[in-house]
C-alpha cells in the first residue's frame, strides 16, 4: 500500500472516531449534570417559591419526565445541530455560544503567539550557550512558568501594570465608552476592518494583559520542550553526519536538527490549542473577559443544563478537530510514522 493510500486510511479512521467521541463526552456530561447536587429550578424560581410554581417550571422545562426520554430528547436535538435553550432566560444556546465563542478565540490566538515567541525564544537560547548561565535561566523559566498558579499570576500582573503602574485596563474586553465595532466578533479584526485606530487600540490594550499572562504562563511549555528536543537532536548521529561533512553549525541547525525537534513540539502546541479554545477558565474569570469559559462557569452556577450541555459539545468537537488535524499533519510531515 502506497504513502499516500495509508495516509488516507489514516485520516478516514481519525475522522470515524471522531462522532463516537463526541457522543461520549456529551453523554458524560448529561449524566453528570444530573447526578450533581442541585435543582435548576431553585436558580430560576428561588428556594421560596411554591409547590405548584417549581411543578409548572419543571414540566415547562421538560424536567419532570424521565432521564432516558431527557437523553433521547437530548440526542435527537444534537443530531438535528439544535443545541436548546437556556433555562434561565430561554436564549438559544448557539446564540450564546456564538456571542462568546470569539472572544475566547481571540484571546487563545494572541496568547499562543505570545507563548510560541518566548517559548521559542528562551529554547533556542538555551541550546546555543548549554549547561551555561543563559541555559540554567531558561530550566528555571521553563520550570517556573510552567509552575505558577495562573490566578495568582493573573492577579499579580493586574496589580501591577493595573492598579499600581495604570498603564492598562484592570478587566474586561473593550473599552466601555468607545462602540464596539460590529462584524465577526473578533473585536481586532473587526477595528482593523473598519480602519478605527481608536477601537483597535482599545481592544489592544484590553487583550495585552490576559493574552500576555496566558502566554508566559504556556511558554515554558515550550521552552522545554523546543530545548529537550533539539538538544536531543544535535546529540544525534545524522548531526554528526551533517557536521563531518563541513557543513556551518547554524545550517546543521536550521535544515537538520530543527525539523525533527519541532515534531514532538507541534503535537504538545496542538494540545495547547486545543486546551485554549476553552478558555483559560481562571484567567477569563480573573480579567473578566465574556468568553465561553466565563459564560460556562455562569451556567454551571445557575445549573443551566442546557447551556453546559452546549458549550461542552461545541469545545469538545472545536478540540477533536484541532486534534485530528495535529495527527494528520504530524503523519503527513513525519515519514517515520507508521499508519
């Protein structure tokens, strides 16, 4: 069977997966919302409303029939792409998840370029000048950034470029005295798109201090795993080869040891992006930015069923995708792979 033939195989398995997987994250979390202690009418109505109140929510909201006919009702709505309503203030949940969805993309995005430059940054240091003073500062970057709470980081820079410095915004997304520039939600690419200077610079100055804290904090990741890699591969005996033959040193790097330390690294970034599509949970919380992760953790505290339900679904497929198509390209760059 030729490369191309197992390759393709390869992706059509992946892709087959990915359905019976989803149903299983979906089907964990209808489950788990159930179990849980709890009553979404209590959040709706109040602990102090009357009997028969609580039983005409209830059996308007579908809640007093039995978990398998919920389950079903559930499914069947999934296949049909009808995500429900919240019970709170009966939103459609894809409304919801399509407001909030690009805020946490935009902040994921500049977060992971933030991340890849230091990252990549302090790695390649590390690596020219090793077991030296620059290459023992980059272990303990890696190490301590990698280590630090995130909400105590969060607060940390918030108190210190916020509170004490003012040099930017403490919270939020967008300035609340500017509009806000309509479009596709992305609040840059919609300023840049309308050629404001004023919203772009806005929406800059709100994203600069969450991207920022989420970057460092994930760019130990990489750091060590740039420099663990490339250490390894100059080590390595087609290095040596490569060397014997005349060749410069930053050559040897570049076209020979590089390729094969970014393999491993790709698939750590693929399971970075697809943890960040998310959220950073506490950072969205922290910097009070109206992602899916905030919107999630609201949801969750009023036992919003439905809206959980979603936003659970909707990251769960965005982070098969991102998944799959990591895989596929790691198989496809690598001949060394067998599939």
């Amino acid at each position: 069977m030729t490369k191309d033939r197992s390759l393709l195989r390869y992706c059509l398995s992946r892709l087959a997966l990915a359905p019976v997987m989803l149903w299983l994250v979906s089907s964990i979390v209808f489950l788990l919302l159930r179990v849980a202690p709890g009553d979404p009418v209590d959040a709706v109505l109040g602990i102090r409303a009357t009997a028969s109140a609580r039983d005409a929510l209830r059996a308007q909201l579908g809640l007093d029939q039995s978990l398998w006919h919920q389950y079903v009702h559930f499914l069947r709505g999934l296949l049909h792409g009808d995500l429900g309503q919240a019970l709170i203030n009966q939103e459609p949940v894809s409304k919801i998840i399509y407001s909030s969805l690009p805020a946490s993309i935009e902040l994921a995005f500049f977060a992971l370029l933030f991340a890849i430059f230091l990252g990549f940054s302090v790695g390649f240091s590390a690596v020219a000048k090793p077991d030296q003073k620059i290459d023992l500062m980059g272990r303990f970057y890696g190490i301590g950034t990698y280590a630090l709470p995130p909400f105590w980081a969060a607060m940390m820079v918030q108190l210190l470029f916020a509170v004490i410095l003012g040099w930017l915004p403490v919270g939020g997304r967008f300035p609340p005295s500017l509009l806000m520039p309509e479009g596709t939600g992305f609040l840059v690419l919609d300023s840049i798109r309308a050629g404001d200077p004023i919203a772009l610079q806005g929406a800059l100055r709100h994203l600069l201090l969450p991207a920022g804290t989420l970057g460092v904090l994930l760019s130990g990741i990489f750091s060590r795993a740039l420099r663990l890699n490339l250490s390894r591969s100059l080590n390595s005996d087609y290095v040596e080869a490569a060397r014997s033959r005349g060749l410069r040193e930053r050559r040897v790097i570049v076209r020979h040891a590089l390729p094969n330390a970014l393999l491993p690294v790709l698939t750590i970034m693929g399971i970075t992006i697809a943890s960040l599509i998310g959220g950073a949970l506490l950072i969205e919380l922290t910097f009070s930015w109206p992602g899916i992760a905030l919107r999630l953790q609201e949801a969750i505290s009023q036992r919003d069923y439905p809206v959980v339900q979603g936003i659970v679904v909707v990251v769960a497929a965005l982070v098969v995708f991102v998944s799959v198509v990591v895989d596929l390209l790691v198989a496809a760059i690598d001949p060394r792979i067998n599939y």
